[in-house]
C-alpha cells in the first residue's frame, strides 16, 4: 500500500473537533496528481521532509482535509461525481466525499453508460459524454482526431462567431489522423450547420481561446476536442427559448461548491495541463445536470489546484456570468427530454436588435493565468479584497489560495469570515494585512475557528490578547486546539514560568505558539550549557524580550562571544540588559571601538563613567555620539572608515 | 516620477565595505535598499476602461435597450493587483573585496554596469593600508588564523623594514616593465615611461608600484601599498614574506582599500548612507570624473598608432604616478 503523503502540520484533518464534516477523503479526482500523490514514499525520507524539501503546501491539495485515498476507485470517484455539498460545508474547497451521493439524479447516466463499456476508472471517463449521439465517440478507444474543437466550441458569444472555420482547419490539421467514424461524425455535424461554435447567445458564454493553443494539447486531449465538438450541440439549445424559459424555472441549488460558473459557458478546458485532467474536465463541463456541474467544478477545481503546482495556471473563471445568470439545475429527465426534440440553430438565422445588442462580444479572459490581474476587472470578490487592502500579488503565488479567491463569493463566504474575525478584534485597517498573510483561513471552518476562539477565552485570555495574538499571528486560528494546548503546555513546561507569565510571554510573542518549537528547545540548551547562564537568569532574559527564544544561534553565541570576552562584560550585567542579544552584531563592534578609540569604553558600574549596555545599543547614532561618545557625527563616521 | 528616480540611478559610485561582510551580501543590501527607496514612490494613476453597458434608452419606451459607453475604473495596474513596481535592478560589482577586508569598492547601476568593464580594462592601481603584527605565524596569515609559529622580533629596526620595502618595490617595478611588453628601446615607451604609464594592461600577477611603511611600533606595524591585480590574500601573504626577509615572522592584521581606481575614501558611502537618495547623490557626484578618468585611460589604447599628446597630464594616478617617476628617477 502506497504510503500516505504527510500534510504540513496545520493543514491536517482535525479529527478531535466536534461538528466537522467528514473531509476525510478525498476522491481520486484529484487526476493529475495522482502518479505523484500515490508513489510509494521514498526509503528513509519521512513524507514530513520530503514535503518540506520539496515545498509541500502547493503540492497538497484539499487544506484542511485528509490525504487521498491510496488507490482511486470508481465508487470513489463516482462519489465526488456526484456528491452534493452540505450547506455547513460551504467553506471548504468542495472536494466532498460525501456519503449519500445523488445517484439518482446521474443514475440514468450512469446505467446508460455502465452498459457500454466495463468500469474501470479510466473506462469510466471515457463514458461520460454529452450526447447519445457522441457516446459512441468518447467511448473506450483513444481518439486520434484533434481538432481545435475545443477553442471555437461552445464559447462564442454570439452566433456565428467562428463558424466553420473552426472545425475546418482543424478537421484538415488532424485529419490526417482521424477515424473514419469520427470523420463521418464530422461531416454529419457539418451538415447541421456551421455554427458550431457554439452559440450559447446567452450573455454569459464567452469566446474560446485562440486557436494556437491546439497545438499544445497532448493526445488524449484530443479526445476532449472531439467530444467537445459533440458538446457544442448542447449549448445551442439554450439559445432556444423553450430552453429558456426552463431554465428560469429550474431551481437554482446552491449547492455548488464553486459558484459563478455557468453552464453556458464555453469553458476552456485547462489544456496545457496534463492531459486526464482536461480529459475529466471537458467530459463533465458538458453535462448539464446539477450533479455534473458540481462534478465539473470540483474536478476542474480540484484538477486544477493539482496542476497548478505544476503549471501554475489558474482556470478560467467568468464570474461576471455570475451576476448574469445563475447555474442552471435541473434534473437529467428534463435535460433527457430536451435533448432530442431542440434543433441546433444556425448563425444565419435573423435576430431582433433587442437580442443582438444583449450578445456580449468582450474580449474574453484567459482561460488559464498566472496572475489574478486578469480577473480582477471581472470579479467581484476580488476587487472588494482589493479595496479591503489584500495583497493579491501576493496571494496569487499560492496557487491554490488564487483558486479558491476566484471561486469564493464575497456576499456568501468571505463576508461571513471577515465578520467572525471583526468579532475577534480585527480592526478594518487590518484585516487586509491579515488575510494577505493568512488566505488559507477561507478553508478553515467557521464552527472550528469560534471553537479555538472559545478556548482561548477559556485560557483567560482577554478578549484584546486574542486579538494582539491574532493579529501577530495569522495562522494562530488555523491551528487546533489540541495543537494549541500542546503548544501552550510545551511553554509552560520548558520555560517554567508561571501562567501569567506564560500567558503575558505568548500574548508579546505569539509566533512562538505557531513556529517551530525545535529552535526554542535548541535556544534554551545553548543558553543554559553554551553561554553559561542560570536558569533563572534565563527567564528573566526571556521575559523581558522574548525574541530570544527564536533567535539564530550562530547570531546568539557570536554576539556573547564579543560582548563576554572582547567588551569583558560579566554575566549578571549582561542578565540586566539582554537587549544586547536583539541588536546586530556590527553595530555594538562599531560602538564599542569607537569608545574605546576615545577612551570612554568603561561598563563597570563600580567606576566613575560608567556605560551601560543599553545606552550602548538601544539609542539611535546621534544621541549616542553626542551625549556618549561626546563627539559629532562625523567623527565617528571617519571612525568607522578607519575600521 | 517612477522613471525620474530611475533615470538618475546608472552609473558608478563607492561604497565603504565594513570588515566581516560578506561582499554578495553588500550588493544585494544594496539593490534591496534602491528598490525599496524606488518602490515608496507614487502608485501610477488608476487605469480607466470602457464597458458597454446594457440600459434603457432614455426618452424612447421602456422596453427599448441599449448599448452606452462607460469609464470605469480599473483595478488592474492597482499595487495590490500588480505587485511592486521594481523588482529587480542591475548592480554590479567591480574589484572584490575579502569578507576580512575593508576599504572603497566601487558599485555599478543600470547602465553603469558597463563602465565596470571599462573600469577594469583601464587596470588602474588601487591603495591600500596593511596593518601587520610582528612574532606570530598562522596558517592563513590573519591574526585569527592558526598558529603555526611565534618568534622573537627585537631585532627589527625601521630601516631594516624600509630596505626590505625598497627592495621588494625595485623587483615589482622590474615585473611592471616586463609584464607590460613594451619595446624599451622605442620613443614611445620612454616617453610613457616618463609620465610613469608603463603597466601592464592585460593579466598579470600582482604587481606592487609602490610600498612604504607610514607606522612602525613593534609588534606593529602600518604599510601603504600601492598595487594592481591583486587580491587581499596576496597582501596577506606579502606581510607574511616580509616579516621572513625580517628574519621573524608577521600576520596581517588589517587590510583597507583607501583607493580603487580614481574613488577615495571621501567618496565612500557607509552603512548607513546606502538608501536611493544618497546613491542617487553620489552617482551624480562621481559621473564628471569618472567619465574623464575612463577616456584618458581607454582613450589612448584604441589608437595605438597616435603617440600620446604630449600635454596630457595624468594627475589622477597621483601617488603611483610620482612613486613610478621615483622609480625612473632612482634606476
């Protein structure tokens, strides 16, 4: 059994916290990382550093959640396929395995196809298809044609955006390679009509990426292009108003993980990824059905956070649609019903001015990015973020997080959050700076962040500490409270100090509490045997700065070295003034030498001119020239061009 | 604004590189200081796009839509959105400095990175101060190497000291003439040779124009080092082989660049002068000279044919151009 990938620590599933939904699994659709999640670990190298050698916060997926199952299997994916989110679930990143799936509303589907070809994972995608008509097509056999179906399919804003053209050059590029059953399909869908872009008239669609994109596609994609061709159909018929006006009266289910993404559109695929991924995307982008349009979205979300570790990309997301038109449910009987008796339309058909001024010809987005200055113009959320003061540069780094911002919906999720940490003493001015630091807080559940609040309070500490701590430390609420506990216990035991202090020591510093703890053990030894100091003396330095215990050693013990055996200066002045740990080196060298090129270095407080160490490093330059060193500013800078 | 406080950051300027820096470290210090100075300045105004927004026709009936145009504000070149402005500036280095040494080293931004190599072909000599210390000897000749001998050092006399350095000058200046391969026997090179303009200008090993002792305090003991094509470890071991033809042994204790070229000590930024501002200052301090300095030193190489004229001074070299007609006046 393939070892299980080891999440960096606050991202793990928190099993201990009540009211968590079950994120416990995800499903094999995270496709394109598959080979990478289920390669047996490396011999000695524990998941934990191997994740962190190699960057491992890009490469798991599903913050918050547990690692994916060790093998995929069609249940399982079958399950993420269909799973309907909980609402209580909204947060997290939709990558549900949730037990009761809506069979039934693919359950036609699924018999349909289940008695084409033999299940099997990766039968199973060939099944999924968009029409009768083209299942046939995108079962079982690796299609050789291309085609650039994809770019001009079911995206056009308007009819008769790139007609034939589209499948013309592509049909001649690749046609080389094509069967015959798919040159004949072709040639069918030729006949119907140009038009095939699909005019989705629909203000919502928008026109296919350029066509040199074709070219980038590995081979299996082509068998996304084919089956676009066939989805292009699909989209037609909502031009239709009969369609129409069953879309106004289907129910909108806000059970969808991933908001803002109309049926209606012609999505690029994410065709510079790897090739499953657009595989499973296309497949299910065309299904209309409420089930698949969560599929959809989660696959494609979920196959493009993997990918993007690799490629960066992010998908496309036209969430302009959103305010425009919402997702369309219904159920597969309708669209079973509708799917034979609607005939494709034709770009030559006259329209009315009132429809063909509500075609919306923008230029389109990009379907993949690497920035979210792309989408910034087209998305609500984001430029509310924007004026909040988060730092999208910043954000869009972390892929994952950029994905999730695109998908988020400011009105439904992030507001909700932004008032919880209002609650928790976040001013307005700086929440920006915080979500900057800590975007992942989108992932964490509501319930479970008031439940570590709750602790904390229990802890006594005051409602303004938790603020400071949260403040200072972004991720402080991302962690558990078990983890915290432990934390907190680890302080109170190595450091001994009381529990107020402990609790003041957290509050001033409060990245102790979400750093490492292997450098504050390593500091507390190096004190105790390097440096000679006594315990006591050592929580006295701690308390008054507490920057000590995350100081760098090398720092530490050079830093001792010059101001115990240069500056001659015993223990018990240095316990008085531990500040000398927290300045740099170069400027206690270049003070001290200035001093005792004047004749002024005496840090014994028995003898008359007496400097003590804080005057000595904690005073900015001119203050310490003139009423120390008693000298102008620019001797000591001829001083130190003498050094 | 953006572009007037880049326009003013190209060319060359000095800065006073402390002892126990590591010199990578000083350049990125740096660029990170520029970009941070070009970075606080104005965003750039917001951009404006037009959309086409559907609407009710005024004056006609209700139903009737459509299409008007609209400014609307853009977020896209936002800061926020778009990241800083800089992110990357070119600064070069010119003749490195050990993270021992300390001294005048001389920095290029933008377009002077250029003038870095021009720099460099012009082979300049550069000064130092070596501080040496009589009676030990460490494996790497610093004071804090380690100790591989201690001898006794009362016999050392300041003449002794200043015979050694005469010597040690008169066979470098031997080395400086057959390494600059010139025929001495043509009008050209006496006449260079008169100004004190023979060098070498290509690669060399290190060649001393000049050394005299300016301190003499035993154990101590203060050079002032006049050279080209060295490296800091040479001057080191320099101190060491005196302290052998003393017949006792020395370290170094300090090495200080005071010269590099034609930028001083003066001219040097410390620490806490390295921000945009000051730079800026400086850059445009250093830029008359250095562009005179760089056409009298490459000037005359381009045109081998042309003697040079006879009344070009060549004051800019200062102490190795009279320490060099010393030279020719005392052979």
């Amino acid at each position: 059994m393939a070892r299980l990938p080891v999440l960096p620590r606050w991202r793990r599933p928190q099993p201990a916290e009540a009211g968590t939904p079950g994120v416990t699994s995800h499903s094999g659709l995270i496709a394109g990382r598959r080979s990478r999640v289920w390669r047996p670990a490396k011999a000695g190298s524990g998941g934990k550093d191997r994740s962190e050698r190699a960057g491992s916060r890009r490469r798991h997926r599903g913050l918050g959640q547990g690692a994916p199952p060790a093998v995929p299997t069609l249940s399982s994916w079958l399950r993420h396929l269909y799973a309907l989110e909980k609402p209580s679930d909204s947060k997290s990143t939709g990558l549900q395995g949730s037990s009761e799936p809506e069979k039934a509303i693919c359950g036609p589907w699924l018999t349909l196809f289940r008695a084409r070809s033999p299940l099997s994972p990766h039968a199973a995608r060939h099944m999924v298809s968009p029409t009768p008509a083209a299942a046939h097509v995108g079962r079982g056999a690796r299609l050789r044609w291309a085609g650039q179906a994809e770019e001009p399919a079911c995206g056009a804003a308007g009819r008769g955006v790139r007609p034939s053209e589209s499948v013309g050059p592509g049909v001649t590029r690749y046609g080389a390679q094509a069967s015959p059953q798919v040159k004949q399909e072709l040639s069918q869908r030729e006949d119907r009509g140009p038009g095939r872009s699909s005019g989705s008239g629909a203000p919502a669609s928008r026109p296919r990426p350029k066509a040199s994109r074709a070219f980038r596609f590995s081979q299996p994609s082509r068998r996304l292009r084919k089956m676009a061709l066939s989805a292009q159909q699909i989209p037609r018929w909502f031009n239709s108003a009969k369609l129409r006006s069953l879309i106004n009266a289907a129910q909108l289910t806000k059970c969808f993980t991933r908001p803002g993404r109309t049926l209606l559109h012609g999505f690029s695929a994410q065709p510079q990824i790897s090739s499953d991924n657009c595989f499973l995307q296309w497949g299910f982008k065309t299904y209309k059905t409420s089930s698949l349009r969560n599929s959809s979205q989660s696959t494609s979300s979920s196959s493009q956070e993997n990918n993007s570790t690799q490629s960066s990309l992010l998908p496309s997301m036209d969430e302009q649609s959103q305010k425009t038109q919402k997702i369309p449910s219904f159920d597969s009987e309708l669209f079973l019903e509708e799917l034979d008796e609607l005939p494709p339309l034709s770009p030559m058909q006259p329209i009315s001015e009132e429809e063909a001024i509500q075609i919306i010809a923008d230029p389109p987005l990009p379907p993949a990015s690497f920035t979210l200055r792309d989408y910034v113009d087209h998305s609500e959320t984001l430029q509310k973020l924007v004026l909040l003061g988060v730092d999208l540069s910043k954000i869009e780094k972390h892929t994952e997080a950029a994905n999730l911002l695109l998908r988020l919906d400011f009105e439904k999720d992030i507001k909700q959050m932004l008032l919880f940490l209002k609650d928790v003493g976040i001013e307005d001015n700086q929440l920006g700076a915080f979500l900057t630091k800590n975007h992942a807080i989108f992932s964490e559940d509501l319930e479970n962040l008031k439940i570590r609040v709750a602790y904390l309070h229990s802890k006594n500490f005051s409602k303004a500490d938790v603020a400071q701590m949260v403040r200072k430390a972004p991720f402080l609420l991302n962690f558990s409270v078990e983890r915290l506990d432990n934390r907190l216990g680890f302080f109170q035991k190595e450091l001994e100090l009381s529990v107020k202090k402990t609790r003041d020591l957290v509050v001033r510093l409060p990245r102790l509490l979400t750093g490492s703890l292997e450098p504050v053990k390593e500091n507390m030894k190096v004190y105790h045997l390097e440096l000679g100091f006594k315990h006591n003396e050592i929580q006295h330095m701690i308390t008054r700065i507490p920057k000590m215990l995350t100081a760098n050693k090398r720092k530490l013990t050079e830093t001792f070295d010059f101001v115990h055996n240069v500056m001659s200066i015993p223990h018990h002045i240095i316990v008085k003034f531990p500040q000398v740990f927290n300045t740099r080196l170069f400027k206690i060298k270049e003070r001290h030498l200035f001093l005792t090129y004047l004749g002024r270095a005496q840090y014994d407080p028995a003898k008359p001119n007496y400097i003590s160490l804080d005057k000595l490093v904690s005073i900015p330059d001119e203050i310490f020239c003139e009423e120390i060193a008693k000298a102008s500013v620019q001797d000591f800078d001829k001083f130190l061009k003498t050094l | 604004m953006r572009s007037a406080g880049l326009s003013r950051l190209h060319g060359l300027f000095a800065v006073y590189k402390p002892p126990g820096l590591k010199w990578k470290h000083l350049r990125d210090t740096v660029e990170l200081q520029l970009l941070k100075g070009l970075n606080a300045g104005k965003p750039p105004a917001p951009k404006q796009r037009v959309r086409f927004l559907l609407g009710p026709m005024e004056g006609s009936e209700e139903k009737e839509l459509t299409l008007t145009a609209t400014s609307v504000p853009s977020l896209v070149n936002h800061p926020l959105v778009c990241g800083p402005a800089f992110t990357h500036l070119k600064v070069g280095m010119g003749h490195r400095l050990d993270t021992q040494a300390s001294g005048v080293l001389v920095l290029g931004v933008g377009h002077g990175c250029r003038l870095l190599t021009d720099m460099y072909d012009a082979h300049l000599t550069k000064d130092y101060t070596v501080r040496g210390l009589l009676g030990k000897a460490t494996d790497d000749f610093c004071e804090d190497g380690r100790l591989v001998e201690k001898t006794t050092y009362d016999h050392v006399t300041r003449e002794k000291l200043d015979r050694i350095l005469a010597m040690i000058q008169g066979s470098h200046q031997k080395a400086l003439v057959m390494y600059s391969n010139l025929d001495l026997k043509t009008q050209e090179a006496y006449e260079m040779a008169v100004r004190g303009l023979i060098r070498p200008m290509n690669k060399s090993p290190m060649l001393i124009t000049g050394i005299r002792c300016l301190h003499f305090a035993p154990p101590e003991f203060l050079l002032e080092v006049q050279c080209m094509h060295e490296t800091q470890k040479e001057l080191r071991k320099l101190v060491h082989e005196i302290g052998l033809e003393l017949k006792t042994t020395a370290v170094c204790a300090q090495v200080r660049r005071t010269r590099d070229g034609f930028f001083t000590l003066d001219s040097a930024l410390l620490r806490t002068q390295w921000d945009l501002r000051n730079i800026q200052d400086a850059i445009q301090a250093a830029a008359p000279q250095v562009a005179a300095e760089l056409e009298k030193s490459l000037g005359p190489q381009l045109d081998t044919k042309q003697l040079p004229s006879p009344g070009w001074s060549w004051e800019s070299q200062g102490p190795s151009s009279t320490l060099g007609l010393e030279r020719g006046a005392g052979h």
